[in-house]
C-alpha cells in the first residue's frame, strides 16, 4: 500500500513503489547487488574496516592487568577501562542509551538514514558477505547464473566454499561478541581444551546463527520488513534533511541512447535509463521513483550514475546526496549547509550536550564506594553489659577502585552514641565486604522508640564520604 505524499513544507513525501501489484504472500525475487567502485563505496569499507576492528580487538585490549572492557555478569561488575560500575549504576545505562537516542535523531534529522547505509551492523554484515560471495562465486552475473545451474559438483563446490566461509566467520563473530561478557583469553583458552560450559556454547552459537542467517540469507528483508526505524524515519526528516535524490527535471525524460545522440536536441533528458542505480542497490529499489522507506542512504546509486555520466560525458549529480527543497529551489551547497542550523537540530544538539555534560560531571563526582545499611533483624536491641543497650548493624561496602581501600566507619544523631565494635575495614579492589557494626549507648539515656541515626563512612585514601541514615532502636 502506498504511503500519501504529503504537501506539507514539513514533511518529506516518502513513497513506494507499486508500479507492479504485490502480495502479501509472494515470495520475494533474489536481490544479486551489482558491485561498483567509488567515493561512497569506498567509504562504506572505511567504516566497516574502523566498526570491525573496534569490536573484533576491543575484547583483547588491556588495562590494569585486566581486560579493559568486560561486562562480567558472572561477578555483576562491568568494566569499561578505568571504570568499574555495578548493578547499582543502571542509570549511567540509561543515560547513555538516551544519548545515543538523541544522536541519532540528530544524525537524522542532518543527514538522513547514513547510520543504516554505513554503520548498522546488518548493512556492515551483509555487505562483508557479499564480499565473500564475490569472491568466491564471481560477479553479479556469475552469481544469477550459477543460481540458475542445475545441481552438479561445480555448484555444489562453490556454495560449499561460500557456506563454510560464512559459518566461520559468523562464529568468530559470536566468539568475540560473547568476549565482551566472559574474559576472551579464558573463553579461548577454554575453546581450544573443550572446556566450554554449555552457556557460553549457546551463545556463541546462537550469535553465530544469528549472524550467519541475518547477513547471508535475510539481509534486505531486515531493512524492509524487520527494522522500526524504516517506518518512523519520516517522523525525523524534513524538507531541509539530506537524503538520496535523483533529479527529475534534468534525468526526465528518460531514455537509452548512444553518447553520440545530443540530448538536449533530441528532448530528452540526462538518465539513459541503464538501470545501474537498480542493480547496485543492496535493497533493490529505484531511487528513480522518489525517496522510498526502503532506501538505507548508502550512495551506491550515486557512484553508479556518476560512473554512467562520466561515460556519457554528462555534468555528475543526476542522483546526489541533497535535500528536497535544494532540488526543487536549485539551491547551491552553500545554502543547504546554511539550512543545517533549524529548530530541530539546534534542539536537539542543545539536549544532547546537556545531557552529555551532565554524564561526564556525574562520573567526575561519582564516590568511588558505595554503601548499604541493613539492621540485624534478628534481634532489634539488647542490653549488654556496663548497662548498654546495644543495635547491631550490617554494612556492605563496595570498593569500586581498583586499588585497595581503607574506610573508617562513624556515626552521629544521638548524643552519647557509639561504635562499640571495629570501625576501620580494608576491601580489596572491585570487590565487596560485608561487615559487623554494633552500636551502645546507656540504657535510659534516651526514651523508648525508634531514633534517626547516621552513618559517615570515609575512604582514607581520597577523603570521600557517603552518609547513610538508619535507625536506632530503644528497648522499653
């Protein structure tokens, strides 16, 4: 079903092409890309080349004789270089995921769907396969042919060749995502003895699997059918959002042609209709129909029409990056840069750096222990002797350094209160002690009831301090 094109100033008209009915049930044709050279072709592999090597050598960096990023749940603490976080710390979670939301509507909102084209890890995977495809079964028409190929030991070889070169790289793959979440150099270790526990088997494989089936056989079907962020992109663009154009006035009308035949005399326009755009596209759509849902930004159809240009000896930028309002108003690249600067953006850049700042202040000022409280419920209060009554108290103290701490423990609220047990602990780095503080004060010293009490811990290293309240509990 089509979507309706919108009149507003707004909004960008984002539309489907129903040139041919479709059924909800009809089984989708093979999309065989075409492989082309160019400018934003060589920028998609920088990009993989920069995302792979991140997250393929990310897990074997390390730091204070650790591995630098671990989100070990086995031990509920998650390092990220010099910072150790805890459950406790959701919410620097939350506002990273915040972050990330908003950069991403900001992205958009400038620049269009370029995440999907050049850094989503469904584009990034299925573009590394098709690389191996290539590689292995040949070019597009190679491909389409050895499809078509009855059964035989030449295509059985080459689609064994490419299967196993996808299954390999697919549980690498997962190997070094669950790496992230078990120490690598031990979940290595414990591959090559055949020490795996069966959760870590799971996971490498369902990562694995996922990996292998998503690249390798659904890829566009994710994009179109799978991915949320299709159908509410038109929610972030506007008029002024850069996005993939073909320019109708100067390609229209269209029609094949020698280079010999002057264009402009015989009434027509630039695009000689190759259909090239088409058979480069990953999803397999027209650009040549408008900007479609499917589109995921990645400016192939831009090196394929140049190429084609060049060879026709046209002006490039039949199909270029621009914005709806710069094809329609004929503006220059000066004055959609100056159009970067709207409402939408400048809010959202102003929401991004606050939050940003405040997340970087948190972290500056964050106590690097934290504390828990909790009264022995076993028996509320006791009179011992000197004629004390006496409240015993358990505190969890978590050192959230990577260096052994020394905390000493006070209290305040109640005249005459004190610690009658230990009240200086030392707990070894990233680690958690649980620990006994009884607290006396003389019997008859105060009414029956519940009193407010305060506890100071401080780290004699740093000189923080954490205060947490409780409750002091008289006898009658």
């Amino acid at each position: 079903m089509s979507n309706q094109k919108v009149k507003s100033k707004k909004v960008i008209p984002i539309v489907e092409d129903t040139s041919k009915p479709r059924s909800l049930y009809e089984a989708q044709p093979k999309i065989y890309p075409r492989n082309i050279s160019g400018y934003f072709k060589n920028m998609r592999w920088l990009t993989i080349w920069i995302t792979q090597l991140v997250f393929y050598g990310t897990p074997w960096l390390i730091w204070n004789d650790r591995q630098a990023i671990l989100l070990d749940i086995s031990t509920h603490r998650f390092y990220i270089f010099g910072l150790v976080l805890y459950p406790q710390d959701l919410i620097y979670l939350v506002v990273i995921l915040i972050i990330a939301a908003l950069a991403l509507f900001l992205f958009t909102a400038v620049a269009g769907r370029l995440w999907c084209g050049f850094s989503c890890p469904q584009s990034v995977y299925t573009e590394i396969f098709l690389w191996m495809e290539r590689k292995i079964e040949g070019d597009r028409a190679a491909r389409m042919r050895l499809d078509n190929m009855k059964f035989g030991f030449k295509k059985f070889h080459k689609k064994f060749l490419k299967h196993a070169a996808w299954i390999s790289f697919s549980l690498f793959t997962g190997f070094s995502f669950l790496g992230y979440f078990s120490p690598i150099r031990e979940l290595l270790d414990n591959i090559l003895q055949y020490r795996l526990s069966p959760w870590e088997t799971f996971w490498i494989l369902f990562y694995g699997f996922a990996t292998y089936g998503n690249a390798g056989f659904l890829r566009e079907q994710i994009c179109k059918y799978m991915c949320p962020y299709a159908r509410f992109q038109s929610a972030m663009f506007d008029n002024d959002t850069l996005i993939v154009t073909y320019d109708e006035e100067r390609g229209e009308p269209r029609s094949g042609r020698s280079r010999k035949v002057d264009a402009k005399e015989s009434g027509l326009g630039d695009c000689i209709d190759c259909s090239f755009c088409v058979q480069v596209c990953p999803v397999g759509i027209d650009i040549r129909n408008g900007l479609q849902y499917e589109c995921i930004s990645c400016g192939l159809c831009v090196d394929a029409c140049n190429s084609i240009m060049d060879k026709m000896e046209y002006p490039r930028g039949l199909i270029r990056f621009s914005t709806h309002n710069a094809v329609e108003q004929h503006w220059s690249q000066k004055q959609i840069i100056q159009k970067v600067l709207r409402p939408r953006v400048l809010i959202y850049t102003g929401l991004l750096l606050v939050l940003c700042l405040g997340f970087v202040a948190s972290l500056a000022m964050r106590v690097p222990f934290k504390v828990d409280v909790i009264r022995d419920r076993g028996v509320m209060s006791r009179l011992v002797s000197g004629g004390k009554v006496e409240n015993v108290y358990r505190l969890q103290i978590t050192n959230a350094s990577e260096k052994a701490e020394t905390y000493r423990v006070g209290v305040d609220g109640i005249k005459g209160l004190s610690i009658a047990s230990e009240g200086v602990f030392t707990v070894n780095p990233a680690e958690s002690r649980m620990v006994a503080v009884s607290l006396q004060i003389e019997d008859g010293s105060i009414k029956s009831g519940s009193h407010p009490v305060v506890f100071e811990i401080e780290a004699a290293g740093s000189k923080e301090k954490i205060y947490e309240k409780s409750i002091f509990y008289m006898s009658r």
